[in-house]
C-alpha cells in the first residue's frame, strides 16, 4: 500500500512580498502568512497523520507549529535538512530583480548553482531520497512535509518526468495542500488537493 505524503508551503513572509531571494535566512509572517498555514491544515483535519516533517527553516517551523495547535491532536514533528530551501549562498537576501540582472532566466532554468550554494537539481535530489526513504518508516501511511515551493516543484517534477529546470517555474502558493503516493521506491501519484499554482515568471 502507497505511502500518502502531503506537501505544503510555509506562510507568506515579508520577503516573499518584498520578492526577496530568502534562502535559508529568515523573514516574519505577514498577516497572511499567520493565517494561511491554520487554513491549510482544516483540510487535514479528517486525515491520519503518523508523523509531521519540516524544514528547519524558521518559517516552517513556525508554520508546522500552527499546523500542530489548529490540528490539536498529538502528532510527532521532526526537522529534516533533507526538505531545507535551496540555499542561495552569495545571493542571499538579493531582491528577484538583481538575481535577474546576474543571471539570464535561460540560465536559472538550467543548471544554475548559486555561487557557495545549490542547484535546484541538487534540491530535488536529497527531497526525492528523503520521500523514498519514508517509506519504509511509514509504509501504507501518511505523513505530512512542510517545506518550500521549490522542494514542491522538484518532487512533482519527479512524477510528471519532466526536468526539474523546467518545472521549477512554477509556483506553489502559501495556501497549497498537494499529495503524492510513494509506492516501490517511487513516486506513483500526484493531486493537488487545496490552493494555489501559478508561474513566477
């Protein structure tokens, strides 16, 4: 039986807003950004949850944190690096725009690696070992991750079979809720089940 891992994005930040290239640094919630991951986790409420996931970053450990008081029921939590942002290196903290004046699009579609940083490539990597390996902790369960939209991206990108440079255009809201099925070492399924997609550029 499939393991059933849900996928969710961290709350709006104000560098979100401010279309700040966050990495692994850290930025307050927005108001919005209070209210979303307690939206996202109703839809949750009638699923069975054996564990909850989340990047160590600040905001998703903030997010899960809400997660855990709207569910109000015991779940066990853990941080695992292995669902960590892309970590930018040099260009931490750049706005979208000045990342754009360094590097052609056609560039950051490719295999781009941040310098003292990671490729999105890279990402999607230690994300796809990371699913496969619940599997075997949770098989026939269910698990939720809290991550980034990157980390999303690459996953999904995995079950679609399209390349992750491609895939990574495309943006995974702060109010999405998505599901995979991880069968045999492999992701199976894919459903967007709440929120927003759309495209960063």
């Amino acid at each position: 039986m499939a393991l059933q891992v849900y996928v969710m994005r961290h709350g709006e930040t104000e560098a979100n807003v401010r279309q700040i290239l966050l990495g692994r640094g850290d930025s307050p919630f927005t108001a919005a950004g209070k209210r979303q991951p307690q939206r996202v986790a109703e839809h949750l409420r009638d699923r069975p949850l054996a564990h909850i996931y989340t990047s160590p970053m600040a905001r998703t450990r903030r997010t899960a944190a809400l997660v855990l008081e709207t569910l109000d029921r015991p779940i066990p939590l853990s941080e695992d690096p292995a669902i960590a942002e892309i970590d930018a290196g040099e260009y931490t903290g750049l706005s979208f725009a000045e990342v754009r004046e360094r590097v052609p699009v056609t560039a950051l579609l490719g295999g781009f690696r941040y310098p003292g940083g990671e490729s999105w490539g890279d990402v999607q990597a230690r994300a796809l070992r990371f699913v496969v390996e619940l599997e075997g902790r949770h098989e026939g369960g269910a698990v939720l991750l809290v991550t980034h939209a990157g980390v999303i991206a690459g996953l999904v990108a995995v079950y679609l079979g399209e390349p992750v440079q491609r895939y990574i255009r495309t943006r995974f809201g702060h109010d999405f809720l998505g599901r995979l099925a991880v069968e045999s070492g492999a992701i199976v399924a894919y459903e967007k089940l709440a929120g927003t997609v759309d495209t960063w550029f």
